[in-house]
C-alpha cells in the first residue's frame, strides 16, 4: 500500500477543495463519503437494514435511500446515529481498505469528515486538517446544502470540537482565504508529501 494521507476537517471546511488540487496533480484521491454511498446502494445489505429498522419512509420513490431524509435524522435523535454508525462504519472502512490496496499514485489520500474520530486514523501515515472558523462553516453549508443553521450547529456539534482536530494534525491547511492561496499552499503541501512519500517508513 502506498504512503496514505489522511485530510479531513469539519463540515463547511472545504476538504474537496483540496482534494481537488491533488487529483489534479494525479493522486488517487478515496473519499470515505462516497464508500459511504457505495455501502448503502439499492440490492446492497445495508440499505435493507436501514429501511427495516427506520422504515420504508427513509427511502426514495425509485427504492434509493433518502440521504437528506436521513441526515435529518440522525442529527436529531442520537440512538439513531448511534445504530447507524454501528452499522455502517465497519462496511465502510472494508471499501475504503480495497480502494486504498488499489491505488497505485506516488501517494494516496484520504478523505473522511471522520478520520480522525473512527479507526480509519490508523490507516494514516500522516495527517492534513483542512480549517476555518466555526461562522465560516455554518456560512458555506447553509450556503452549499441548503440546510438551516440550527441543523448545521446541530452537525458541528456532533463532530469532533475544532480545538481537538487542530491537535491530531500533522499539518492544518487554512481555508479561509482566497482560492489563489489555496492553490499554492496545496502545491507546496504535494512537493513536501511526494518527497516524504519516495522516503523509507515516510520519513
């Protein structure tokens, strides 16, 4: 397996932006959110058990599940989140392994909102936290997804504090500035990781 780079961050940090950037650059970018999707398609194991134990309403007319339906959910009754993570945290982390034992880039990213709070922060080598202020991220997810701000509160209360994420980081990328200074932070953030990659244990 190649040299993992876990990047994650809060709701609203912009993650894919950066990620983005290094696709870009040709690195294999495995994004846990989309394993996420993958685990709970129709005909798989998970989406029938999501539906029995919340009931056929979770479920779109066309049989798929209903993901805002569910986000509202679960961020609003915390059993519910509870079952759901425990049903869905392990069949993720078995499509993210596979995805990462398949990827043959200099290095390979990670890409989870929960890296740092589920065992998929073993997998990396080395940690990249992508920040902006708490207003920042309530701004751009009401923005972005079209939820109100007491439900994305509601979110960044569920994630891990700010404080606590920042302290996991081997390096924090600041997001809250222009795209042109993004840029040149991820561009430099790869030259360090392609060289940290092509050295033995990453060292």
């Amino acid at each position: 397996m190649t040299f993992i780079v876990g990047i994650t961050g809060g709701i609203g940090s912009g993650k894919s932006a950066v990620t983005i950037l290094l696709e870009k650059q040709g690195i294999t970018v495995v994004d846990a959110d989309v394993a996420a999707r993958v685990i709970v398609e129709q005909g798989k194991p998970a989406l029938q058990a999501i539906a029995q134990h919340f009931g056929e309403e979770i479920l779109l007319p066309d049989g798929a599940l209903d993901r805002a339906e569910l986000r509202k959910l679960i961020f609003s009754d915390d059993s519910a989140r509870l079952w759901l993570e425990q049903l869905t945290h392990p069949l993720i982390g078995e499509e993210i392994f596979a995805q990462l034992q398949a990827s043959n880039s200099p290095y390979t990213v990670l890409s989870s909102p929960l890296l740092l709070e589920t065992q998929q922060k073993k997998l990396a080598d080395y940690i990249v936290v992508v920040d902006v202020p708490e207003d920042t991220q309530i701004e751009r997810t009401v923005a972005r997804d079209n939820n109100d701000e007491a439900q994305v509160k509601r979110i960044i209360a569920a994630q891990m504090s700010r404080r606590d994420r920042l302290a996991l980081a081997d390096i924090v990328m600041d997001n809250s500035k222009s795209l042109a200074n993004l840029e040149q932070e991820v561009s430099q953030l790869h030259e360090k990781l392609l060289l940290m990659s092509a050295t033995p244990a990453g060292n």
